[in-house]
C-alpha cells in the first residue's frame, strides 16, 4: 500500500472526511507520512447508492410510499412490529440497525447506552446482522433482559434489510470509524433518521438536526461516548413523541438527500479528467 500511494499518479477514498481523518494516526496508522507527502494528489469521493433504494418502488415492502406519501410508511412499521413478534403501537419508537457486529460499528458504546434506554423510555431495538461473538453474546443478553423490546436477527436468516429500512423511525451507526458508510444513504431514502456518529462519510451525509434553524436530516454526536450516544437517541426520542410535524418535515428532508451513484460518477470524471490532463 504504501509503494502504491508513492507511486499512484493520483490517490481517492470514500469520502471527504475520510481523507482528511487519515492525517491522523488514529486512522492512517503507519500510512501517516505517505499520505501526507501526497496530499495534493489525495481526493475524498463519497460513495453513492443506487436508485433501487427507493420506497415507492422496493417489492418487498409490505406498503409502497414516496415523499408524498409518507403516511403510508407507518404500515411498513406496523408489519415490521408484527413480523418481530413486538406490540404494534405507531407510538412506540423503533430503533433499526443492519450491520456487522464489531467493534468499528460503535457496539462498546452501543450496548450499554441501550441498556439505559430500554429500561427508562418506550423503545424497540430490531437488528440485523453478523459478527463477533464477545458482542452478540451481550446483545443475546440484552434481549433476554427486555424480551418485549429488542429483537435480534443474527445471521441474516429472518428478517429482510428492507423492512428494517421502511419501519424503523430510526437507524443507529454510532461508528467508531466510517470510511463512508451506505447503511445511512439508504435510511434517508427510505425516510427513516439516521442516528450517527460524526466520523467519515456520515459527517458528509448527514446534518445535525438544529432546533433554532429547524435545519438539518437526522441526528450526530461527535465523541465515542456511551453517554454522548445516549442523549442523542433522547433528543431524537422527545422530538418523535412530541414535535410530530417536525419530524414529518425531516423524514422528507430526509427523502430529498442526494446520494446517487450519478453524483457520485460525475466526480469521479472529474478526478479522471484531472489525471489525464496532468
């Protein structure tokens, strides 16, 4: 890697954050200094996803809705609450997340602002996903400590990443590192808030909600904090249960976002363009 970034004409990774976080050893690890030395050739081009993401027209949605009908996407919740074998209420808030299971997704800091949270508010946790066992043995605990409240697909075997996608009201990336990230992309199409930490390319794709400026799609704390994660789920919490014409204009805020593999291909002949002509 090293001889490649010395030798490459010109550098990329998955997002402007991403390449700036990689000055840092944090990130960069031992590639510090040859990053460094090729600054000025190193771009950060975020990743797009594809126009298939797109509720109106995702078949294995139990409802189809678009920006203009974003009602209908409280029947995808409701399905979603019934296929988990949780209380269907539009009240409750659902919490979704489709991952691997490591520690780079956030889970150090994840489980244990959970466990606060499910004891305290009126909150369903419904993940998907795979991965180390030291973290789904303490999920497989967490369920069994709220078996009305959380619900765990591990191994991709019962439930689909799109019903996660339409009826959760949230989706939670507390990452620890992000070079890019889709998971959020494909929530905001779905109109579903993205809960994130701000690192990477969920810095670059999702804006803090601001209550002054009413500005903003989803939800970002900035420290790797149990604590800081906590009270960012809170914040999105009393929003949904008590300023629900907000959080209609952000779900289609959210819907609006413009994360297409388009955008994305347009910059990339950029970058080539800029290659040749040098």
């Amino acid at each position: 890697l090293e001889l490649g970034i010395y030798n490459a004409t010109k550098l990329s990774t998955v997002s402007p954050t991403y390449r700036s976080e990689l000055r840092y050893e944090y990130y960069g690890k031992n590639l510090t200094d040859a990053l460094q030395l090729r600054e000025r050739d190193f771009y950060g081009i975020l990743n797009g996803v594809s126009s298939s993401f797109n509720p109106e027209n995702d078949r294995l949605l139990y409802a189809n809705y678009g920006i203009h009908s974003v009602k209908q996407k409280q029947k995808n919740k409701a399905f979603l609450q019934s296929k988990m074998s949780l209380s269907v209420s539009n009240e409750t808030f659902v919490i979704g997340m489709v991952t691997r299971i490591v520690e780079q997704k956030g889970f150090d800091i994840l489980i244990p602002a959970l466990d606060d949270l499910l004891g305290e508010e009126d909150i369903q946790f419904i993940l998907l996903g795979t991965g180390q066992k030291q973290y789904v043995d303490k999920l497989y605990e967490l369920e069994k400590k709220y078996p009305d409240k959380v619900r765990l697909n591990i191994g991709y075997d019962s439930a689909v990443p799109s019903h996660i996608y339409a009826g959760s009201d949230v989706f939670l990336m507390p990452s620890r590192v992000e070079p890019c990230g889709l998971g959020q992309m494909i929530a905001l199409a779905y109109g579903t808030l993205p809960i994130v930490r701000d690192t990477g390319g969920l810095a670059d794709t999702i804006q803090k909600y601001d209550p002054i400026t009413k500005k903003g799609n989803g939800f970002k704390f900035y420290n790797y904090d149990a604590i800081d994660l906590k009270y960012t789920i809170l914040e999105a919490l009393n929003i949904f249960q008590n300023e629900p014409s907000v959080w209609e204009t952000l779900i289609q805020r959210a819907m609006k976002s413009d994360n297409s593999l388009k955008k994305m291909a347009l910059k990339y002949i950029e970058l080539y363009k800029t290659t040749i002509e040098n």
